[in-house]
C-alpha cells in the first residue's frame, strides 16, 4: 500500500503476480506496464474504459468523484466563482489529465445550482 498511485504503478508493473488499485488516469498514463482487469458483476466480464465508468457498468470499482460545498460558503463571492469555473471548465480538465469526464448533464445541473 502506499499514498503515492505512481510508486504503484511502479511496483506492479515490476511484479508479474502484483494487483494494484488506483485512479483510471494511472493506466491511462502507462498502458504499457500495467494490465487491465475485467469484473464480472453476474452480467459478463467488463473492463474499465471511459465508456464502462462513465455508464456504470464497471462497478463497484469505478465511482464519480463530487466537490460538496456548504451554503454558507457559497455566499463567499470567490468560493461561488471557483465553484462556477471548475464546473464550467472541469470537464476539460478532466480530461486533460486523463480522468473521465461525467456526462453533460451532470455539470449543468451543478452550474444550475451554484447560480
């Protein structure tokens, strides 16, 4: 176990038998050195991709990840920019750095409620 995804990735992909679990962003990064695995949740094997994240069907090991803000802190003139920009530009972002984006929909209702 370590804090640090990329001495994980580091380590597994040294050890034939290693099996690791960290963010879809570390294999995308190094496909070369690390395999993916399939989950079969009783409806045929699926392995993860944008797709299978982003449409569930790699689950229970894939999740959404959320920023949560209190409302009093949403009165804060900068916390309520921050939060507007990072859903007006987080899908791109996201992608940048190799995470998987939610679908459209998701980001605009999140825009809806910060205004």
């Amino acid at each position: 176990a370590s804090a640090d995804d990329n001495m994980l990735v580091q380590a597994i992909a040294g050890e034939k038998y290693a099996l690791g679990y960290f963010g879809y962003a570390y294999y995308v990064e190094n496909p070369g050195k690390l395999k993916l695995v399939a989950i079969d949740s009783g409806k045929g094997q699926v392995l993860p991709s944008e797709q299978t994240i982003n449409d569930g069907t790699y689950k229970p090991l894939s999740r959404p990840l959320f920023i949560y803000v209190n409302k009093e802190s949403m009165k804060r003139p900068e916390i309520k920019e921050f939060v507007k920009y990072y859903l007006a530009q987080g899908k791109e972002l996201v992608s940048q750095v190799g995470y998987v984006k939610m679908p459209d929909s998701v980001y605009e209702e999140g825009l809806s409620r910060a205004r």
